[in-house]
C-alpha cells in the first residue's frame, strides 16, 4: 500500500510509522525542523505498544513529489483543513481514500468540496501522543485505536480492502456502518473531559484521583449524553475512565 500521512504529526506520524514498519511505502508530509529532522536521522517512537526507529523514512513538505496514493491519514489541526487539504490535491487518485483523524465532527463536510465526496472518509482515533522533540513522536496509554467508515453508512468495498491492510499491520482499526454517531461520540467524549482538565488546569490523571473532581467529571459527562439519563454507553464510559 502506498499511504502519505498529512501531516506527520503526533497523530498521524504515529499512525504512519506503524504502516511503514509493517513494509508499506509510507510518506510523512512535514514541516520545518520536524521536517529537517526526519531526513537526517530518521522517525522514532517511543511507545507502551513497542518503541521502533524508521531509519529511512520518506519524509517531504511537498505533496506534489509523492503523486496519488492509495490511502491519506489527514491529521491536521481544524484550523489547518483547508489550506491543508488544497495543498493534498495531488495525492487524491481514482481509488484514494483520504481517512480524517481529526477532533469534531465537520472535517467530512469540510474535505468533501476539496478533495472529492467518494475519497473522503470519516475517521476517529483514541490516542495520546506527542512530538516529544523533532522527529520524536511519543505514544503513551495502552491503546491506539481508529473507526473510520462513510458518514451516511453506505458500503465501500475499496476502503475495506484498506482496512484490512491497516488491520494486518498490527493496527487496532475498525470500520464502522455508523461513523457519524462515532464521531459525535469522541465530541461529547472531548467535551467533557477537556471542559473539566480545562476548569481546573489538571490533567485527566489528577482529576480521576481526586474524589470530589472525578463525581463533577461523571456529572458532567451525564449531562452531556442523552440529557443527563444513565446509559449502558454512560456506564462504560464510567469504567474507562
């Protein structure tokens, strides 16, 4: 599989380095010293799931020079999506699939104008990472999932056999009949817990700690889905967290 990761960020570089140690050609689209980086002396990742070091990685900030691939992981910032996916064009083919892993819930309707309704796909991940230093991309946690599918549910035997790829490399993908509710899901699920780490400039990890934080985080959260009214979804939220 050829796949071109715009852009090589905590996300996506995560992603894309994964894909490229399983043997698939994979292209990092990246900027300045991360970018510099890459080239000299390669892309790491530290993980919980497994350390590697891609030696060689193909790294450039011009997706003109890769041409269509067969799978972009678009993983830019929301405010970045338009420059970012004018900037994509040349990677989009006939049998592209463009998988957004981008927080919120519009980023399909966004694409879809730019790159074409058959190459966008809806997608939502469940990862911490970062840029621990230029060319450093640290994953902590003990997953790194995707959902990724059509936003009106309709069947796409191309993106399935892309799945199955991704699947094969060692990558806990699932391909969903029913993204848009999963997207609106990691919405309520950000809104909730960035509304609380950001009242009380704590991290995640300090609040569950807490008794008194962890009851307003629950609150929350029951607020958020269905009104207020328990769930069999509100409760493994609970257990997660």
């Amino acid at each position: 599989m050829r796949m071109a990761v715009m852009a090589a960020g905590a996300v996506g570089g995560y992603y894309g380095a994964r894909m490229a140690a399983a043997g698939h050609e994979v292209f990092f689209i990246a900027l300045g010293a991360h970018r510099d980086a890459i080239a000299r002396n390669g892309l790491k990742v530290e993980s919980t799931l497994g350390d590697l070091h891609l030696k060689d990685a193909k790294v450039t900030d011009d997706p003109a020079s890769v041409g269509p691939v067969d799978v972009v992981l678009f993983a830019v910032k929301l405010w970045d999506t338009e420059q970012a996916a004018g900037e994509a064009r040349p990677l989009v083919g006939r049998e592209t699939r463009v998988i957004t892993l981008q927080n919120g819930v519009d980023s399909v309707e966004r694409l879809a104008p730019i790159l074409g309704a058959e190459a966008v796909i809806g997608g939502a991940t469940y990862v911490v990472a970062v840029i621990a230093a230029p060319g450093v991309i640290r994953q902590t946690g003990p997953f790194a999932r995707i959902r990724c599918g059509r936003v009106d549910g309709r069947p796409d035997p191309v993106l399935a056999a892309y799945v199955d790829q991704i699947k094969a490399a060692g990558i806990d993908i699932t391909l969903s009949g029913e993204m848009q509710l999963d997207l609106w899901k990691k919405f309520v699920l950000l809104s909730g817990t960035s509304g609380i780490t950001a009242s009380t400039r704590q991290t995640l990890g300090v609040v569950r700690a807490d008794p008194d934080m962890r009851g307003l985080l629950f609150r929350l959260m029951g607020g958020l889905s269905l009104l207020g009214s328990r769930s069999p979804k509100m409760e493994e939220s609970r257990i997660s967290l």
